[in-house]
C-alpha cells in the first residue's frame, strides 16, 4: 500500500472488528447514547440505557479479557467501579431531562473521577477536584440555574438539534473511543495457514487477543514479589562494556528494599547473567510517601512562573464577570429609563 | 494492577468520558448543560495527563491538571455570568435563541416538533427564585409573633 494510504493501513480488515467484543461493545454503546439523548420518551431512555449499558459492561469485559491472567484482581475490580460510577455520571449528565439533575449527575461523576486520581497516588487532585469542582463550580452552576430557569425545565431541554447533528456526534465520539481502545490493544491478525486450493478464498483467521506483550522489567519484578510492588518506581540495566552489568531497584523514597535481594538477582538472571544489584531512592517520584511536599515542591519551583500566570488569569476572570454584569445591570436601567 | 494496565485502562476511561462530554455539548441545548459537558471533557483529559504523568513518573501531568483546574474556573465564573446576561436578554437558557448571529446564507433552525412532556415522571424539583422577598401568608402572620 502505498504512503498516502497510511492512515487506511492502520485500519485492520473487516474480519478482524468481527471478531472484536470492543467493537460490537462500541456499536451498542453509540446506539444507546443516540436513544437517551434528547428528544425523551420513556422507552427511548429505558432502551437506551440498557443498550448503552450493555456495550459499556462489553469493553470493559474485553480489556480485562485481554490482560487476563492478573495477579492481584482487586485493584481491577476497585478500578472498574470507580470508573463505572464517572462513566455513570457521565451518561446521566447528557441524558438528564432537567438541567438541575445534570448537575447532579456531573457531581457524581466528578466524585468518580477523584476517586480515580486517589487511586492513581494523585491525592491533592482528587481531594482538589472534589473541593473546586464539587464543591464550588456545580455549586455556582446550580445558582446561576435558579436566577435563569426557577421552573426547572423548559422545552428547549426536551428536543436537541434534529436527527443529523445527534448522529454526528455519536459516531464521532463512537470513533474516538474506538481508536483509543485500538492503540491500547491493537488487534492483531494472526497469520493465515497456508491456503488449500479448493476454489474457495481463506478466511483470514483473526483474534483480537494479542500475544501478551514483554512487560517492563518492573512489572516483572511486581508480578514476582507482590510486596515489593508498591514501593519499586523502576529498574535500570547498566551494562557497562568492561563489567559485569549492575542492576538498580528505584524504590520510592523512603523505603526499604523488603525481599531478599538474592531472590531478586534470580528472577533477573534471564535477563543479564552475572549482574550485581544496587538499590537507590527516587529522587522525581510521583508515587512518593511525601507526595503533598513533593508537588509543593515542583509547583513552586519549576513551574512558578505559571502559577503566577495562573494567579493574573484568576484575576482577570473575576475582574471580568464582575464587569459584564455591572454592565449588564447599566444597560438594563437605561432601558428601564428610556 | 501493573502500571501498563493501569495507563491503558485509566486512557480508554479517559476516552469515554471525553466521549460523553462531546456528545453532550453538540446535542444538548440547554447553555448551562452544555458547559457542564465542557467540563466534563475536561475531566476526561485529566484523567488521561494524571495516568500519563503516573506512567512516566513525571509530576508534569499532574502539574498541568493543576492548571485545568485553575482555568475551569476562570471559565466557569466567566462563562456563568454570560450565560445569565445572555439568558436575562432572551428569557430562557435555549442556545438557539441565539441562531441569528448565524452567517449569511444559512437556513434558519426551527424546531420540527416539540415532543410532549414525560407525563409519568412529574416531579421535579421546585427552586425557590432567588434575590426576590419570597410571598407573604397573612394568615402566618397573624398567629406568629414578631420574627
């Protein structure tokens, strides 16, 4: 194929989206999402949601498919249900009838989210998007909502833009998922057996499944020794040309190794014969035991420049809003005088 | 869960939500829930530089959802006193009051038909106005004493 059709390469044959749960989890997802958008009726939400549902428990089923066996099942399980309940959050936002309930859904979704970056080892981001977030911009929402709508609904919240628009956008968001699920796991093709001429063209046999891909030297390390897992950041290989190669466990900071380091040299010794292995504490750590002063840290140093650009934008924003609506109230009582 | 899992599952939920948001804004059109799916793209992307920053052990994903934060209320406090100007000068928070700042040319929007309201789910929450004395019962007064 030649260079400009690139991008179509990229896109796996026919027979292999068959054979693919995400697929078929995608298509029933944007099916469901075209019914619970506006215009609403009771069965389109009722339908709606159980076939968006449908698709989004299929993608989820396929990604843990595809890195089944795990060692430790319960971060998985955490995972998923905090993200079912953001992507919950989510689906009710743009499903709800009455704008005061969006808001509210958007709230439980944030509550997901920031669950999610605490499970990420993000504390200050989760406890800082449920105090800004949750707190104070759903909050000014739901006032702005009571001085501009006191009735709660209006027609305009039942109907959307016609059929076009509500198809664009499903398919458009449909596609962008979807090609975020195939860079993750891309479906590979397995090589067709040799043809038998018999007239009839072979099918391609296809799995979405992939060979499971060489993990990191950490990962192998964390699969091995479960207890190491949460204190080991990385390995480095140094392989100097007159030497024996010299392994280095990167632990967060402030830790202790844990396990024997024998053991450690066995389950590398695949890797490099005859290494010796070091220990040393991060220095750059996300996952460090100090996070909060870490972040200080990095926030008042390498990026100070933008947190004062920050502070300025703050500022004009609030100098902003107040201006418009001062103005605002000018123009109205020079209507009134009129 | 291995950090590649992690990164490949928090990016595909990522994904999702920015999914949602844009479906959101493109199909809803209330003002007020249309910016709401604009913050939610926004999760979504914080979510994904939060996964991304964990992945490289770099503190710049999280630094710049640092920043997102900071910017989604600038927008928010920006965006709500438009849409309250906007909304007091049309009367209502419907986006297509505002088709007539469409370009030359283009074909008016009008609604085809404005389904019946959901009969079987009547309640919904009742807001009391805001910045207006709320109405008096004289009967209350009468038997209450000086509040």
């Amino acid at each position: 194929m030649s260079e400009s059709f690139l991008l179509l390469a990229a896109v796996p044959a026919w027979t292999t989206w068959l054979a693919c749960p995400t697929f078929w989890g995608l298509l029933a997802a944007v099916v469901g999402l075209y019914l619970l958008v506006p215009p609403h009726t009771r069965r389109r939400q009722v339908v709606g949601g159980a076939v968006a549902w449908i698709g989004l428990l299929l993608i989820i089923a396929d990604m843990v498919a595809l890195q089944w066996p795990v060692a430790a099942p319960a971060p998985h399980v955490v995972f998923w249900v905090l993200a079912a309940i953001a992507i919950a959050g989510g689906v009710g936002l743009i499903s709800a009838q009455s704008p005061i309930y969006s808001a509210m859904w958007f709230a439980l979704s944030l509550l997901g989210v920031a669950a999610l970056f605490l499970q990420q080892d993000a504390q200050f981001l989760g406890i800082a998007t449920i105090i800004v977030y949750a707190g104070a911009i759903v909050v000014t929402f739901l006032f702005v909502l009571m001085l501009a709508q006191p009735e709660g609904h209006s027609t305009a919240d039942r109907i959307s833009w016609g059929t076009f628009p509500k198809f664009c956008a499903v398919v458009l968001a449909g596609t962008l998922v979807g090609t975020v699920s195939q860079v993750i796991h891309p479906p590979v093709v397995v090589a067709a057996e040799a043809p038998v001429d018999d007239g009839v063209a072979p099918l391609e046999s296809v799995t979405s499944k992939p060979a499971a891909p060489p993990g990191s030297l950490r990962d192998q390390l964390a699969e091995k020794f479960p207890e190491l897992a949460p204190r080991l950041v990385n390995v480095e290989l140094a392989q100097p040309t007159d030497g024996a190669p010299q392994f280095t466990l990167v632990l967060r900071d402030g830790d202790e190794l844990g396990v024997d380091p024998q053991e450690v040299l066995a389950t590398l010794e695949p890797i490099a014969a005859g290494a010796t292995l070091t220990t040393k504490q991060s220095a750059h750590n996300v996952q460090a035991v100090n996070h909060m002063a870490n972040l200080g840290g990095y926030l008042f140093s390498r990026y100070l420049i933008a947190v004062e650009l920050a502070g300025t934008l703050l500022l004009a924003a609030l100098v902003g809003a107040v201006s418009m609506i001062i103005q605002g109230r000018l123009n109205k009582e020079g209507e009134a005088h009129e | 869960m291995s950090e590649l899992s992690l990164l490949n599952n928090t990016l595909l939920v990522g994904a999702i939500l920015f999914a949602l948001g844009l479906i959101g804004f493109i199909t809803r059109r209330n003002m007020i829930v249309m910016f709401l799916c604009a913050e939610m793209m926004l999760q979504g992307v914080s979510v994904s530089l939060v996964a991304w920053g964990r992945y490289h052990n770099d503190w710049g994903g999280q630094m710049l959802v640092v920043f997102i934060i900071a910017v989604a209320a600038c927008e928010a406090a920006i965006a709500l006193a438009l849409v309250l100007l906007l909304a007091a000068k049309s009367g209502g928070l419907d986006a297509m009051h505002w088709q007539s700042l469409r370009e030359d040319g283009v074909a008016p929007f009008v609604d085809r038909a404005v389904p019946e309201e959901v009969q079987d789910d009547p309640i919904w929450p009742v807001l009391t106005r805001s910045g207006i004395e709320p109405a008096h019962d004289p009967e209350e007064d009468l038997h209450r004493s000086r509040v």
